[in-house]
C-alpha cells in the first residue's frame, strides 16, 4: 500500500507491538541496533528521508508479505527474506523497518519504507505489483523453499475462500480492531461498484457502511460511518468513523473504487452466467434450493423483498471476489426472469436443507480451538453434530460436519485452521468411523465414554498413523 503518511504506518504497528499482536524486528538504514530504538527512532530516519522531496506526497510505502499456513518461519529467515525482496522491488539501500505480525493464523510481516531516495529522487512506484513485486514473490518462492503462492491460492479457494476468518461478534473481540480488519480485507479483494454492493459482502460478516438518513447533515456533508450488526442485521454498539481506520475507507474514497471496479468486473461476468445456468439445468424446487445449490459453488444469493414481492437479487461470487446484481448480468438474470425460471412450489424442505447448512457453518465458524481435540470431540457429538472425513483434491483429510439425525446429505467443510485442530490431533478418519458406527447402532448412549475409551485406546491400534516406537505390537481391541 502507498500513502503519505508514514507516521500512521509505523504508528499502526507500533500498536500492534503494545497489544502484543506484532513484534518489532529489524531496521535497516538506522544507525542504532532494533533493539535501542525508540518510536522517535524509527521515524525520524524516514521522516528526514521524506523532507529531501517535499513534491511527492505519496512517500510512504507500506508491505504486507504473506505466507501460507502451513509455513512455519523463523525470525531471522523473516529478516532474510524482507531484504530479499526490498532489493528485488528496486528499494535496495533505502530505510525500512520490518514487523512480525501475530493476528492471523498464517505468518506474515510488515514492511514500512519510503520511495524518497538519498539524493532526494523518488523511486517509481507506477505498477511495482505487477512489473516487479510478482517476480520478485516468485524468486523469493525458489530461494526460501516457500509453498508457491498459486498453489496456496488454490487451495484456499476450494477451502471456500473467506475474506477474513469469522463474523465479527460484539463483546468476543476488540470491536474497532474486528471491524478494521473486516473492511480493510473486503474493499481490497471484492469487486463492488455501489455503497448497497459493498454492504451485501459486508454484512455477511456482520458490518454495514453507514450513510445516515437522507436529509440529515451526515448524508449531505458524505459522513460514513461502519457498524456492527446483531443476529437479525440492527446495528448496534458505537459507529466507527471511516477516516478513523487506518485505510481511510471514506465514501469519496469508495466512489473512486466503484469507478475502477466497473471495468474489473466484466472480465468475471461470464462466469458467473455459466455457474447460474449449470444450476437451473436441473430442476430447481424453489429459490431457497437455487440460493443453496449455488451456495455449494462458492456463490451467495441475496433476494431484496419486501412484504408482498422479490424485486431484487444480489450475487456474491467468492471465487472471483465480485458483486453483480442480477439485471447487471442481463435480462435473463433479474429477479423476475430468475424466479420465472424457476419452480417455484414453496418446497419447507430446502429452505430447512439452507438453515441447516447455515447452522452448520456458524458451528465451524465460532468454533473453540481452545479445547483438546478430545474435548471437541465429545462437545460437537453432545451437541448433536457428527464427523465426517474425506479426502480433497489433494489427497488430505478434509473434515466435514452433519448432523446425527438422519439429515447426513446437509454437511460443511471445515476451514483450514478446524481441518488441522482434529488432524493435528490425531483425529484419524477410522476413530471417526467407529464413533459413527457406534451411534448408527446404539445411538448416544455411553457415547461420551465410547468416545474416551477411543482415544484411550488410538496409540495403541494407531487408527492408520505410523509412530516412532515400530516395533511395538499392535494391541488387539475388540470394538
């Protein structure tokens, strides 16, 4: 990111550090060691950089380098690869100041530097993502023996790709910071050309931008305000000011992102016309079916009703990350043309198949990775939900959830971090057959004891994995 506040950079990580989400580790161009400097340090260096060239307001520039999950990285090769790649973007010898950040499940620094050379001449930052950035992510892939970032990309998008881990809750986390990160993360990934499209990702994350009501001196003087929403979409708790996050997501700054995304999403149109017709080949009941068979492609479908009709519809394509209303695909995609096409009988059935799906995926999104897998274990079965494994493209174990009750073809994937939780934890795909099995015949009595007896039980019968002791005889249990 480029800005012209360098302050507000290093004053952003600088808290991050006082939170304990983020640590300072390295500064380059500094005449101190890291460990000497003050905050006053760390931005006089740059701000005596930036006063050579009082022309260029844009003098700050501001790196976020991410690393798959499953990378595990330390300090030093951090320090490594954050100088690798200033050399490699054409910022060799300028200042810079490098900052492990700790609030996300991946890894990833920060990089705070400036554009404004020794001699007072700025370096040229006009498309360094594209023309120098990408190249030098892909040496920086070979030298580190990093995962590659396509195939990381990949992944993430058959893991159903979410822009930021879970919904923002009022009261389970800090609610500026929460809501920051929401914002932040989808008004840079998703393709919207309107305040409403904004909002539509938005509030599936529980945040809404806010324009206040028309006639007021909010609306008129262009005030927006973020917020977090409650269960049934009020807004509640204490607004957050746009020009009070750090990216400045204000409603002139918005304007000029809904300009730019209107060419942006036409490349991705198409797309989205194939998977809405693949979908209405077969016979769709109704439209909770047809927003649920969608929702199984990665494509949420927003119906804008009122009391008495359906006057409007919303797609949010999250596997190229736009935004279409349905008369903006053409004629044959509007509500009233969509809902024509469809059979529209009123069918309870997949409208509970939607809300099971959606309980579901609230069940993995909350989820309480402060438990033993044990204890996770046995408080999803006590809930009423089972386990189920499979195995993804790749030939790992993808851990699905459904319910005990019959109702098995309704399942959600879990994310990435839950996958690892139960895999990690020795969760195998035959412990999970067997409490399975257990429950097909016997129901939940004893269930929790089975559940014990069979974690008691998995380093002896091993459940499939190896382990370091070989040559240890398997122990026989009658199940």
């Amino acid at each position: 990111m480029t800005g012209k506040s360098v302050r507000g950079a290093v004053n952003y990580n600088e808290h991050k550090v006082a939170e304990g989400k983020a640590t300072f580790l390295a500064a380059e161009g500094y005449l101190k060691s890291p460990e000497l400097l003050s905050i006053s340090d760390k931005l006089w260096v740059l701000d005596h950089r930036i006063q050579l060239n009082e022309r260029t307001k844009t003098n700050c520039v501001h790196i976020s380098l991410n690393f798959s999950m499953d990378e595990r990285i330390d300090n030093n090769k951090l320090c490594a690869i954050a100088d690798s790649y200033i050399s490699a973007i054409g910022f060799e010898g300028q200042p810079y100041l490098v900052y492990r950040h700790l609030d996300a499940a991946h890894e990833h620094i920060h990089i705070v530097t400036t554009n404004i050379q020794a001699d007072g001449k700025a370096i040229r930052l006009h498309n360094i993502g594209r023309d120098k950035s990408e190249k030098a992510r892909k040496e920086i892939e070979k030298t580190f023996g990093l995962v590659p970032a396509e195939k990381d990309q990949s992944q993430k998008i058959k893991d159903a790709l979410k822009p930021v881990s879970e919904k923002v809750a009022y009261g389970k986390s800090e609610t500026k910071s929460a809501v920051s990160n929401t914002v932040r993360a989808i008004v840079r990934d998703y393709k919207f050309t309107s305040l409403a499209e904004l909002n539509a990702v938005l509030k599936g994350f529980n945040v809404e931008a806010y324009r206040g009501e028309i006639g007021t001196r909010m609306y008129e003087k262009g005030g927006l305000t973020y917020h977090v929403l409650d269960r049934k979409g009020n807004r509640m708790g204490v607004p957050i000011k746009s020009s009070s996050i750090y990216t400045k997501p204000t409603l002139k700054y918005l304007e000029s992102i809904f300009l730019a995304n209107k060419n942006k999403k036409q490349f991705h149109k198409s797309r989205l016309q194939r998977s809405i017709d693949k979908v209405l080949l077969s016979p769709v009941k109704d439209r909770f079916a047809f927003r649920l068979a969608l929702k199984k492609e990665n494509i949420d479908v927003l119906y804008r009703e009122n009391e008495s009709m359906v006057y409007g519809i919303t797609f949010i394509d999250h596997n190229t990350k736009c935004v279409f209303n349905g008369s903006d695909l053409g004629k044959n995609y509007s509500a009233k043309s969509l809902l024509d096409r469809i059979i529209e009988s009123g069918n309870l059935e997949t409208q509970r198949q939607e809300q099971d799906h959606g309980q579901l995926q609230s069940y993995i999104r909350d989820f309480n990775y402060a438990k033993s897998p044990q204890q996770s274990v046995e408080q999803l079965y006590a809930l009423g939900y089972k386990l189920n494994v499979l195995k993804n493209d790749y030939g790992n174990d993808r851990y699905c959830l459904s319910f005990q009750d019959g109702n098995s073809s309704v399942q959600a994937a879990g994310l990435s971090r839950f996958d690892r939780h139960f895999e990690q934890g020795g969760v195998t795909e035959s412990l999970v057959r067997h409490i399975n099995e257990h429950i097909a015949q016997y129901g939940v009595v004893q269930l929790q004891l089975y559940i014990q007896h069979l974690f008691a039980e998995r380093s002896a019968t091993y459940f499939g994995h190896t382990t370091a002791d070989k040559k240890k005889p398997r122990k026989k249990v009658n199940w």
